[in-house]
C-alpha cells in the first residue's frame, strides 16, 4: 500500500513540477495569449503559469487513475494467487 502512495505522491508533484516548467518556457506566447484573452488581466504572467498547471492537473490525474488501475490489476492477481 505505501509503494501506491509513494508513487500517487511522486505523480502530483512531478506533474505540477511538469507543468510549471512547461509554463516558464513557453512565456515567449504570453503577449499573444493576452491579446487573444479579451479581458485585461492584472498579472497575465501569473495567469499564464496557473492556468497550465490547472490544465495538467487533468493529465496527472488520468496518469494517476491509470497507475492506480494497473496497481489495483497486479494486487489483485496477488491476493488470488495468496488464497489458491
């Protein structure tokens, strides 16, 4: 169970660490993305940097359903074989 944990905890924060860089590195589309926005924004850096992180979350949250579908399958297998 701890080894599920690990791992759950190892994926948010390398997904959040994920999308945080992909944001810092593509701040060069900033001045576009704001023009395109439509509403002035008050920090369009920070409104940048938030929404990928937002936007990974979903991928980090599907990476963590299917490590946590393939631990439930392999423990799973573990119990069957325990109790033959």
């Amino acid at each position: 169970m701890s080894a599920a944990v690990v791992a759950g905890v190892a994926l948010l924060f390398g997904f959040g660490a994920l999308a945080y860089g992909f944001a810092v590195f593509t701040e060069a589309d900033v001045p576009g993305f704001v023009s395109n926005w439509g509403k002035p924004l008050e920090n369009p850096l920070a409104f940048w940097r938030v929404g990928h992180m937002h936007n990974f979350s979903y991928l980090g949250g599907g990476a963590g359903a299917l490590v946590g579908l393939s631990f439930m399958i392999w423990c799973g297998g573990c119990e069957r074989k325990r109790h033959s």
